[in-house]
C-alpha cells in the first residue's frame, strides 16, 4: 500500500499548484542537505547522484522504509517524485507532509 493516496497526492498538487500533467512517479531515497539521490546498491556501498532522474524509484512506501534503513547517513530521508514534461521535482518527505498539515488547517476553518 502506498503511504499517499490519490486524495493526499491531489491535494499536494493544489497546493504546489503543480501543472495539471505532473505524474506521481513513487518514492525517492535523498540526502536534502547534500541534495543526493540514491541511485544504486553495490557491494561497496550505496552509490549517489545529483541527478533525480537517475534515482531509484520505489512504488511502495514500505520499500522505501527498508531502503532508507539501509542508509544510515544522517540527513537522508525519502522523497516524493513528481514528474511533468518539462521537469522532474523531488519533495523531501517532511516538506510533503507540513504542505498537507498546512492544507488541513485551511479547510478546516
């Protein structure tokens, strides 16, 4: 089960006022304060990128629990991609969920 479903992800769009094409594409490994995504797991160690594009992208939200877990970097959460035609928009989690908390509060009054 997806941890945001479509009424949650709706809502975020309204807000973002993101354009009418973005697409859900799933869920994100990120390091926000290095601006890193996670790209690959390799004997070594996990491997990171710049890039969002180049991001492994999870379907479900508990996946993306037991990747993050797999981490163990401070600063890494798991992140939201949004994809329109023209860009790609990865949302760390917490930002996600204030955007949400701030929309409940306003139809709420």
């Amino acid at each position: 089960m997806n941890r945001y479903g479509r009424e949650q992800l709706r809502r975020i769009f309204e807000a973002l006022e993101l354009p009418k094409n973005t697409r859900f594409r799933g869920y994100v490994i990120m390091n926000g304060v290095d601006e890193r995504y996670l790209i690959d797991l390799v004997p070594e160690g996990l491997l990171w990128s710049n890039r969002p594009d180049d991001a492994i992208v999870l379907k479900k939200h508990k996946k993306a629990i037991e990747l993050k877990k797999l981490a163990e970097e401070d600063n890494v959460g798991i992140g939201l991609l949004f994809e329109t035609d023209e860009l790609i928009l990865p949302l760390a989690e917490d930002a996600v969920r204030d955007v949400l908390f701030s929309v409940n509060q306003s139809s709420k009054r």
